[in-house]
C-alpha cells in the first residue's frame, strides 16, 4: 500500500484509501454510488435518516449483493427528540405553505400520523444489519447501542462541528471521528450549541481536533479533489469525506434538477438556509432559500419543516419545477470535474501523491 495511504483511519476501517463517500440522507443515497466506491478502495456510506427499518434491512441486503467490501450505513441521533414536534407546528408550516403548494394546483397534504422513522427501531435495525461502519450525526448514539456496536464489531464514526464535541464523541468511545467544517454542503451535524454558532472552517477545525483527540480524524467540508485531500492530511487529518463531488455523480440518487445545478456550480455560490428542513443546511440558492429567509417568514423545527417542503417538492419535480427543491451542494462545488464516481476515485487516488510529492520536494 502505498505510505499516503497506510493512515490510522485505513487500518482501522479495512480500506485501500483513506476516502469516504459523504452519505446523503433524505433520497440522494444509492446502492450504485455505495458499492462503486467501496469497490474501487474507499468507504460507501448510505444514508438511511429517513428510511423505515424494513427499508433499511433491504437496503443494506443490496447493498451486500453489489459489494463485499466494507461499507457505512448513517443516521441522525436527534431524530428522537425530533418526534415531539407539536400540533402547532405542523398548522403553522402547513398554512405558510399553502399558497407555495397551491401554484402547484394542491391542496396542502394532511399531517403525518408521525414525521420520521422511530430512532429505536432504525438503530435495531442497525444492530440486526451489522454493518461493517455505523456513521451518525446530530450527537450520540445511547449507550447501550455503543456497548451492542463494540461486541458485535461494528465501526463507529461519529461527526463533530467544533472540537468540544470531538471531545464528547470520543469519551462515548467513537472509533474514529468526522470533523466538518463548515464550507460542507448539506446539514450542519452540531448538537452542544446551535449551528449558528458552530460555524468552524475546516482549515481552522481539523488541526484543532487532532491536537485534543486520540482516535482517527477524518477531514470534512470542501473537500472536492486531490488538492483537498493532500491538504486535508497536511493538517494532521486520517483521511477524508468527500460529499458534494460524489453527489454530482450519475451513481447517486440525485435529482436531474440537482444534479445540472451541481455541474453549474462554477458559476453559483451557496448559502446556509433552514428552509427546507428546519435545521441549517447549506445549498444553491433558488426561490425557497430566497423567500422563506424574509423576516416574516415562518419555518417550523424540525422534522415539521422537512416533511412539508418534502411533499411539496416531490409534487413540483413530478410537474418539472425545480424551484422549490433543496439542491444541498458544498461551497467547493465549483472544483466538480467528474460525473463518474469510478472517474473520481481514480484521479483522488493518482493525482494525491503526487501533489503530496510536489510539496514535500519544494
């Protein structure tokens, strides 16, 4: 193996390379874009926030069918308190919605019996699928399920936003943690203080956490080529995970819409916005971003906001409107040159040592 690649993180998690595809919850996860990337020597995540456990075991079933190399399943840890989101909120999201659902002929839909999938059931259906990595953000897994992880020999990797957090996970006993930055596209993972004030580059966040943790450190947020990955282990880190720049290729389940933006991404910036979801994510600016940040907005916590907007986007892609979807894409998403996440693996692999190379003879 080569040195670039014989990393804490490498050995630990029984790859070739220290890469990690970035797992996309809500939809853009796929079978294809897993088992490409684990196959060609990285770690394929699949993000199973909003899966049922039944989905989840199917998932992964496929999942095994297309790779036998090791692969990471994800979750969210909020998404327990994020069930007790009251009757309130829903009628509020619901009727600021409604004049958005109905340009688009609807009615606003009913409320859910429930938002999300119950957290306890997806986390037994973790333990039953016995993945080779559990990966999880937005905090920590209950203990008992560290203690179920450690027997049953399943990795764990958890996502900090700030080196306190680091700090927590590794006391939970994580065996190897995520340090975001905040350039990632997507959610923000914070859970010890609002993600307003979480908000470290990753440039300044990752030689921070390497200095105050011992288990493996991987890089995350605006990583997008061989230039972020040498940088990335310049600054101390194990490894990468690598999000937008796999969202972008034809092996993930990404919207058409989504995926034209990201191939236009030399041309956009993007913004941090709570529109879609409730919680802060960062994207390409469109219509909802634009609109519902007004100061009269109204944007309901948390998972009420993102069943709402999930409705009313799936009913605008069906009709070909583009507007009123989240296009989650990271502020490197300018540096995309692949639509092939195989294409991508290989120059990630050929092209790191030798800038590492270059640098290191100057």
């Amino acid at each position: 193996m080569p040195m670039w690649c014989d990393t804490p993180a490498t050995k630990l998690l029984g790859i070739r390379f220290p890469i990690i595809q970035g797992p996309f919850g809500g939809g853009p996860s796929s079978v294809e874009l897993v088992s490409t990337v684990s196959n060609a020597g990285g770690l394929g995540s699949f993000g199973m926030q909003s899966l049922e456990p039944e989905q989840m075991i199917e998932a992964a079933r496929q999942i095994r069918l297309a790779t036998n190399k090791p692969f990471a399943i994800n979750l969210w840890m909020s998404n327990a308190e994020a069930m007790e989101s009251s009757a309130k909120d829903a009628h509020l999201s619901g009727e600021f919605l409604r004049a958005y659902y109905a340009q688009l002929g609807q009615d606003v839909p009913a409320r859910p019996e429930r938002f999300i999938p119950d957290l306890s059931h997806q986390l037994e259906a973790m333990l039953e699928i016995k993945p080779p990595v559990f990966s999880f953000v937005f905090g920590v897994p209950p203990v008992a399920i560290m203690a179920a992880c450690k027997s049953l020999g399943i990795l764990t990797l958890g996502t900090a936003t700030t080196v306190q957090e680091a700090k927590v996970l590794e006391a939970a006993g994580v065996d190897c943690i995520v340090a975001s930055g905040f350039e990632a596209g997507g959610h923000k993972g914070s859970f010890l203080r609002p993600a307003e004030e979480s908000l470290t580059g990753t440039f300044s966040l990752i030689p921070q956490v390497v200095d105050h943790v011992r288990v493996p450190v991987i890089a995350a947020g605006g990583v997008a080529d061989a230039r972020g990955v040498a940088a990335a282990l310049a600054l101390g880190a194990h490894g990468v995970q690598i999000g937008t720049a796999f969202l972008a290729c034809k092996e993930s389940a990404a919207s058409v819409p989504h995926r034209q933006a990201l191939s236009m991404g030399q041309t956009q910036s993007t913004t941090l916005t709570k529109a879609f979801t409730g919680r802060l994510a960062r994207s390409f600016p469109n219509v909802m971003t634009r609109e519902l940040s007004r100061e009269n907005s109204t944007i309901a916590p948390y998972p009420v906001q993102a069943w709402y907007m999930g409705q009313l986007g799936k009913t605008a892609l069906n009709q070909g409107h583009d507007g009123f979807v989240s296009l989650s894409a990271g502020q490197s998403a300018a540096l995309i040159r692949h639509d092939s996440a195989q294409a991508l693996m290989e120059e990630l692999v050929s092209e790191t040592p030798r800038i590492l190379h270059r640098h290191c003879s100057i």
